[in-house]
C-alpha cells in the first residue's frame, strides 16, 4: 500500500499502486450502477494497469480516497492535462465506490486532494467539468467552492452520444479576488454566492427604463462568454453591478450593465465604482479606449460620464448614445457601431 499523501478525520488520500488492483477493480465491479452513465472506471486488471501508468506521468495525478476505519477504498480522484508555466492548472475528476459513497468520505477526500494539488503540486487553479443533469456531481463540486465558468456544449462522447458539461473552477487564492478599489469601494469577481443580492438589486423607479435587471446581464455573460460581470461592494457589502468586455476588433474595451442599489444612492458609489473599473481596465493589455453608452435622456448619467472624462462622439447606437474615454492616444473611430458589444 502507497503511504499516505493528506489525512483528514475519516478519510485519507494516496496515490494508487499495483497493489491495488483486486480492491479497485471489485470496487468497480459492484459499483457500476451508481456510475451509470457518468463515469466509467477501471473494471479489469488491464484497465487498471493501465490506470497506474498514466497516473505516474508528469501531467497526472491519481489519488485512491480511503475511509479511516478500515483502509477500504471509498472513491478516486485524479488531477490530469497538468499544464505547467504560466497556466500551473489541472482538470479534477472523481467519482466514489459503493457501498460507501453518499456517506462524506469522497467529499473530505476531495478536499484534501484539492488542498495537496495547491500545495503540493502547486497549481493555481483547477477545473472540473460536470454534466449539468448529475445533480449530485454539482452539488459535491459546489460544496467544495468550486464556481461555474463555462459551459460547453457537447464536450464530452459519454454514454453512447456527446455530452454537454460545465466546467466549475476553483482557485488558489482564497476568496473572490479583488479586481479593483478606490476608496470604501471595492470590485469582485461574481460568484455563486452573490446571486441572491445581485438578483435583488434594484435602482431608482425613475431610473428603470434606463438599465436593465441584473440577470438579464448574468444570463448574457453566462451564455455569450463575452461581457465579465462584475459585483460592486462597498464596505464589504454588495451594491452595486457592471459588467465589461473588449473588442477584439480594435482592442477598445466596454462598460455595460452599470447599476448602484437604490438604498445605496448618493453616496458616492458610483462615481468610485467606475473609477475603480477605468483604472483596471486602463492597466490592461493595450487598452486604448474605454466605451460605454446611454439614453440620451438619462442626464444624471451623462453627466457623470462625462466628469471622469468620457465625451460623447455623435455615435447613436440602438438609440443610445455613444461616449468614449480616450486612453493612451486620441479618440477616433474602430469598427462600426454596429459591430460592438454593446449592452447598457
């Protein structure tokens, strides 16, 4: 038996040996109703051979998850297409044997194979894609702080046909990091658990026919992987929402999406929540121009813009006007309007 790499209170991870093969492959055997459609485990010798040779390659890592009592294997986890240098990122993959999955030990198993893939092997961030329908495979990753990021259609030749999954993510880095602040305010990858509050952000009554709701803008970035939401905080509290993106055109980048909770009004937010995001996306790669739009009857707004520096261009998009802040060299026309990716 391989020594122990991380132990926890009922569970242990090591890496799988030859050893192991008349325990592995039974455990597969009996389980073979719980994987279903899912996975498909090593199930013979060969297999299982095999399984050991790719888990000693350098861009692999395999882990048998062990219950406490007894030693009996209780689920696997593996760390494959290890990519090194400037990526240090792996995809995760795991699924538990019967009779002991349902019961913790494949999720404190994970935890401890999560926490030795950061420090140990010493990747920053790991990926792991579920079928959307597995809904105990999403609830498992969810609880391990893994976010969604992507969703890839037909990524996978599972079960007899090509199947759709969503890649969840989860970074070394403890906490959503800061993508950037000016004064009290602060802004934030969105995750999962800011839903709740940014689906229950509201502006002004008379300003509702300027902007739109928050999930309208989360389902655009969610399925046109384009626009980057953003969470607006102040003091630690969310307040706010904006989203960005970049043409790939001309290399401009665009604001969309801006909003500050009603109760959180005239407080300043605003203004330093846009100042913080124009320093970020000032610093860049070959950031040039900063765009937004709006209604032209929304004055508040256009008077804000325009006091951090954006000036109108003439442009009318969708009835909306055009305004750009010039970064790095003088303002002048990209790509069509029309060819943007606008959404206010």
């Amino acid at each position: 038996m391989t020594r122990a790499l991380a132990r926890g209170d009922h569970a242990w991870i090591r890496h799988p040996g030859r050893d192991d093969s008349v325990a592995f492959v039974a455990a597969a055997r009996r389980s073979r109703g719980l994987h279903g459609p899912w996975v498909q485990a090593p199930d013979t010798p060969e297999a299982f051979e095999a399984y050991v040779r790719r888990s000693r390659r350098s861009d692999q890592a395999g882990f048998l998850i062990s219950r406490t009592a007894d030693d009996a294997i209780a689920g696997v986890a593996n760390v494959s297409a290890i990519v090194r240098g400037a990526f240090q990122s792996g995809f995760l993959g795991y699924y538990a044997f019967t009779p002991l999955a349902r019961k913790g030990y494949l999720r404190e198993g994970l935890e401890l194979v999560v926490r030795y893939a950061f420090e140990h092997l010493d990747l920053h961030r790991l990926e792991a894609n579920v079928r959307p329908e597995n809904i105990a495979s999403v609830r498992l990753i969810r609880s391990l702080g893994f976010e969604p990021r992507a969703r890839s259609p037909r990524y996978l030749f599972l079960d007899g046909d090509w199947r759709d999954h969503v890649g969840y993510v989860r970074l070394r880095e403890p906490g959503p990091p800061v993508f950037g602040a000016h004064g009290a305010v602060t802004l934030h990858d969105v995750t999962a658990e800011d839903r709740r509050a940014l689906l229950e952000l509201r502006v002004a009554p008379d300003q509702r026919n300027n902007v739109g709701e928050v999930a309208r803008y989360l389902v655009r970035c969610l399925l046109e992987m384009h626009w980057q939401p953003v969470a607006i905080r102040a003091d630690g509290e969310l307040v706010g929402f904006v989203m960005w993106a970049r043409d790939a055109d001309d290399g401009s980048y665009w604001i969309g999406g801006f909003q500050i909770d009603q109760r959180f009004q005239r407080r300043g937010y605003g203004r330093a929540a846009l100042t913080a995001l124009i320093e970020a996306l000032r610093a860049k790669p070959e950031c040039r121009e900063i765009v937004l739009t709006y209604l032209p009857a929304n004055t508040v707004a256009g008077n804000l813009y325009a006091s951090l520096g954006f000036r109108e261009t003439g442009e009318i998009v969708e009835d909306e006007a055009v305004a750009r802040l010039a970064v790095g060299r003088p303002q002048g026309a990209g790509p069509r309007p029309e060819a943007r990716p606008r959404e206010r």
